[in-house]
C-alpha cells in the first residue's frame, strides 16, 4: 500500500459525514459559464453531478447558455441590446433563445448525464408549467420579454427526484396574465434561486467563473470563505463586491433568505469543484450560511 492509496481512501472518510448530511437531501446547481463551453471540463462537471445523485443526494440542474445565444444571434445577424445586464428580448431574439436553451443546451446536457451512466430529463419552465412568470420592469426600463419567476411547480421537479432521475431546467418560463401562454427570457441564476426555495433546498451552488467573494479584486488570494448571511448586504455596499458579483451575491441572499440552508458561490473551471465544495470542510469557493 503506498501513501497515495492511503491519501484517497482519507479524501473519502472526510467526505463521509457530508455524504451523511446530504443524504436524501436537494441541491440546486446552477451550472454555466465556462464549465459549460469547455468540452473536457463540462464532461468532468456532468461526471461530478451524476457521482452526487448516486450517493442519494437530489441533484438538479439549472443552465443557462449566455455565450451560445449570443453565438447563433450573431450568425443570424442580429445584435444584442443590454439593459442593465439583462438582454433585450424581442419575440426574434425570444424564439432564438427558446431553440438553444431549450433545444441545443437543454439536450446536451441531459446526453451528457445519460452518457456518464445517470439519468437526466430536460425540461423547461415551459414544460408543465414548471415556471411561471410575469414580466421584469428593471426600473421602468422595457426589457422585451424577459420576466421574473412567480411560482414553481415544486411538486413536478419532486416527482422527477423521486424516480431518482437529475432534473435539467432551462431557465425560459411560461408567461402569466398580459404574456399568458408566451414564453418568457430568465436569468437562470435567479431562476436556480428561486428553484432552490420552492424546494426547500440544502444548498445552492452558483457555478461561476470566478473563485468566489473576494475581498480585494485584484487578489485572488483574498478569497472570502465564509460570510454570514446578516454581513453580506453590508460587504456588497462597501464596494469590495465586484460589479459581476453583485447580482451573484443577491441571489445567494434570496436564497438564504427563502429558506435555503447554505448558497455557494463556486469557480466552475477548476475540475471537480462541485466535489471539492461539498465534500471538503475547506470547500473552494464562497459559502454563505
Ligand atoms: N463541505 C462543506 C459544506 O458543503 C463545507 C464547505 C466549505 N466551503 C467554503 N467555501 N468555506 O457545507
């Protein structure tokens, strides 16, 4: 037996109370960015979903697909028009983000999970009604058809973790009252936030690509490990909190405050960070509690 055998089987018994913990219990991913591009890591990221759901926990997966819309729309020529951060989205641009998030992105993924021997069932906030939205008004702007989730079908997605298959959710919803029947543009972490509160989830985990909070920007060594809930409000008004984190690190606060246990912000293009969160005490990127 060489110390590196002894090494593994220790990564393994300091998972084991984690693998306790998390049981039985549900964690929602949002998965994007990098990770999801990169076909070597995002191969490593569905092995790393599907390692969780065969130790039991209830894993669902929650995508966007920025880079790739923003790909198809340019070939179509069409440009893209943001306001605040959020793409304008006219019934064009609507049926373009329908086709690769649902369409392209979507069945990928759950390939991807069939693939590494786990069982995936994509769906979007269209499907069942699973999401259903009204239009955002960022501010009295006109953001076309962008909206923001009012209700999930919890009950749904449990069905899906009760067959014990990984839910894939694509974050377009079904529009309400004026948009009935419409489908509706959402950014897919809020949308992962709000999945996460529906169903009373353990965790969030935003996969990002970023290492976390950290406390200087320039130095990637002022990694926040851990902020409590009640501080973070303060750390994103003092500034320290980069612009493309803030929406990030108001999500994890929705979150926390509907309820979900912890919500971690992770960097998805280092292997294996989803395992390394969760099954370490050190974690790898920023939880919030
Ligand atoms: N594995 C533990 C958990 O998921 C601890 C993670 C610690 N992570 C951190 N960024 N401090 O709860």
């Amino acid at each position: 037996m060489t110390k590196n055998d002894t090494n593994r089987a220790e990564t393994l018994i300091q998972a084991l109370p984690y693998l306790q913990q998390y049981q039985g219990r549900t964690i929602v991913v949002k998965y994007g960015g990098n990770a999801m591009i990169n076909g070597e890591l995002k191969e490593a990221v569905i092995r790393d979903v599907v390692l969780l759901a065969c130790v039991g926990i209830r894993i669902v997966l929650v995508h966007g697909g920025g880079p790739e819309i923003e790909a198809l729309l340019k070939a179509l020529g069409k440009e893209s028009r943001f306001i605040q951060g959020l793409r304008y989205t006219d019934e064009e641009t609507m049926e373009v983000v329908q086709m690769v998030l649902c369409g392209k992105v979507n069945k990928d993924i759950t390939a991807l999970i069939q693939r590494a021997g786990g069982r995936g069932i994509g769906l979007s906030g269209l499907d069942g009604g699973l999401l259903r939205a009204h239009r955002l008004k960022a501010g009295g702007e006109d953001l076309g058809l962008v909206g923001e989730i009012e209700a999930v079908d919890a009950a749904l997605l449990n069905t899906i973790l009760d067959a014990g298959a990984i839910p894939v959710i694509s974050s377009v919803a079904l529009g309400t009252g004026d948009d009935a029947g419409k489908s509706l543009n959402i950014n897919a972490d809020t949308a992962a936030a709000r999945i996460a509160c529906a169903l009373g989830a353990e965790k969030l985990i935003l996969m990002t690509d970023v290492q976390g909070i950290l406390r200087d920007v320039r130095d990637p060594d002022s990694l926040i490990k851990v902020i409590p809930r009640p501080e973070l409000d303060a750390l994103a008004a003092s500034g320290m909190v980069s612009k493309g984190m803030i929406p990030k690190a108001e999500c994890c606060a929705l979150a926390i405050d509907g309820g979900v246990k912890r919500a971690h912000i992770i960097d998805g293009r280092l292997p294996h960070a989803l395992l390394i969160e969760l099954f370490t005490d050190e974690g790898i990127g920023t939880m919030i509690l």
